[in-house]
C-alpha cells in the first residue's frame, strides 16, 4: 500500500487559507459586482470541465436565492457554429482556473458581442480571460501543480458565492467567511472512515455519486475526480436523475456515493433514495448529511454543519481526500493523471 504523500494531497491542505484570501480578496469586489449585474435579467455561465461542475453550483445559487434565471452555455454555438443570439440583459459569467482556455475566452467575447455584460472568475492575473471582462473576480489560490484541480475549485465556489452576494441575493456573508474553518475541520477528521470507503472502492471497476440541489455540483465533481485521478468509471447523477432509469446500474458491483448538506430540502430525498439503494443489496457511502444519510449508508465521512448554501465548497474535501488516497491505493500517480495536462484546449 502506497505511503508516500502527493502534491494533490498537500494542495487539498492548502484550501483554508487559500479560501480566506480569496474572500479577503473578492468581498471588497461586491459592490462593482452589484453595478455590473444590475441590468442582468439573467446570468449566462460559459465554463467546462471542473469549472463547469463550480458553474452548477452559481446556477443553482442564484436561481434559488437571487431571483435571476442562470444556465449554462454551450460553446459549440459561438465557437463551432458562430449563431448569434441577442444576450442584452444578460450577465456572462466565464470560468476558467487558467483564463487560458481559448474556447472559454472565445465564447466570452462572443457573448459581449451579442450584447451580454462579462465577468470572469479565473486564477489567472493578467490572463486573457481577465483582461477580456469587463470585472474579473480573480481567487488566490496561488500555483496549483496537480493537474486534478482542488483549491481552484473551491475558491472558484468561493467567488460564485461572492458574486450571488453581489447580485442581491439573500444571504448571510458571514456564513460564507466561517466556511475555511469548516474545512480545517474537514481536514483534522480520523482518516479511519476515508481509508474504509478507499479500500471498498479499491475492488470495483465504477461507481454512481448522487446529490441534489446545492449538493449536485459536489456529485459531479466528485464523479470527475475519480474518472481523472483513479480511472474509475464513475457518473454524477443528481438523485431524480437517478431514478429515472440509471438506478439499474447499482448493484453490489457497483456502489453509490451520496453527497449532502447536514440539512436543506434535498436532504429527504438523499436518504431515501440511499435506504432504497442499501434495500436493494447494493453499498452505499456518505459524505455529509449528517446522522439521518449516515444510518441510511453503509459508510459515511461527515461534514462540518454549516448552511447549505455553502456545503458545497466543504463537501467536495472528503472527495478529494478519498480520490488521493484511493488513487495512491491503485498505484496511480493522482498528480498527473495520463492523457492529462493543466490547461486543455478544445477545438
């Protein structure tokens, strides 16, 4: 069983402080981002990969505490069928952890030159994606080597948050600046439940991670984590999704992974859907949900309790942490991944 430690690993420690920089740095920004998307009837997210997964959870956030309807693009319109499409009163929010990315700096500018106002959420200073915006929310997350993305993507979380602020919406900033304490947390836990779930997934060749509402970005993510670093065949589902069909695909051979907010109402139906699941013979593991998806599962690796509206940004650490360790488990390199680089350009 593999001992060492990796770059991922030291990257996944790094979140805390990378998250109070970067509210340190962005929160200041709230105002400018309120007069930018004042007109907005909409928000437009142009983003793919990791940064398409933090774009579900700004859709979500803003449709359910900021009154705006938010969706994400498709690419291919502007840069393989160049459409145009009247996006006056529409607020383009692009995501890229580089700002690098040509298709996503394209598409950007494409939705400027149909009307719509920009914003970037990028890692990048002085990227091409930041110096296109008209404001760009640029997180602290300082050089991350690992080609699988962790502090980037919860600081990308980080300033979606900032930017629901910004855009009126009805929540308690001091909630979100607790967050980078909920992660230490996290991060301080016995690594006795994370080893376990590692060591059940080790024998299987796929999985499904489910979650709903605020929590289906961490779905997604965690999907994508495991497919990249451990080359397990892995779908994020949201639960009514699963439901609808691909539930057949869980079995004892192939378990699900539920992703929750210890409260919020999803929260039923998560663990529901896990006690239907464990009936049915197959295994189920938990990240969060507190007692109630914890008794319903086989496994389970808690959460901080913290609102929902912010979970996400600490749910995602546990998969993280269990996508390292099953990754070194396998004898993979979760660093880099292969057919993997940092920056990927699509044509």
């Amino acid at each position: 069983m593999a001992t060492t430690t990796s770059v991922m690993r030291s990257e996944i420690a790094e979140q805390p402080e990378a998250l109070r920089a970067t509210l340190d740095g962005l929160m200041p920004l709230v105002p400018e981002t309120a007069a930018l998307g004042r007109e907005a009837r909409q928000v437009l997210f142009i983003a793919r990969g990791s940064s398409g997964n933090a774009a579900v959870y700004g859709s979500y956030l803003l449709q359910a505490y900021g009154g705006r309807l938010a969706t994400l693009a498709s690419p291919s319109i502007a840069t393989a069928y160049g459409a145009k499409i009247d996006l006056s009163g529409v607020l383009a929010v692009a995501i890229s952890q580089s700002g690098h990315t040509e298709e996503i700096v394209d598409t950007m500018t494409w939705a400027a030159d149909c009307g719509a106002r920009t914003l970037a959420i990028t890692n990048g200073t002085g990227s091409p994606l930041a110096q296109a915006a008209d404001l760009a929310l640029v997180t602290r997350a300082g050089s991350e080597l690992a080609v699988p993305a962790t502090k980037t993507y919860t600081t990308q979380l980080a300033a979606l948050a900032v930017l629901a602020l910004g855009l009126g919406s009805d929540l308690d900033p001091g909630e979100l600046a607790r967050v980078p304490e909920a992660i230490e947390q996290v991060l301080a836990q016995p690594a006795e439940q994370v080893e376990a779930i590692v060591e059940r997934l080790a024998g299987v060749q796929g999985a499904v991670i489910s979650g709903r509402g605020m929590a289906f970005s961490t779905a997604l993510e965690a999907a994508l984590k495991l497919k990249e670093a451990c080359y397990l065949h892995a779908m994020g589902l949201s639960y009514a999704d699963l439901l609808h069909g691909p539930i057949a695909v869980v079995d004892r051979d192939t378990p699900a992974l539920f992703v929750a907010a210890d409260s919020g109402p999803t929260l039923p139906g998560t663990v529901a859907l896990a006690e239907r699941v464990v009936a049915a013979g197959a295994p189920a593991y938990a990240i969060g949900g507190g007692a109630a998806l914890a008794s319903a599962c086989d496994l389970a690796v808690p959460a901080p309790e913290v609102p929902e509206w912010v979970a996400p940004i600490s749910l995602i650490v546990p998969a993280q942490l269990i996508t390292e360790r099953l990754a070194r488990r396998l004898g993979y390199n979760p660093d880099s991944p292969r057919g993997l680089g940092k920056v990927t350009q699509t044509a």
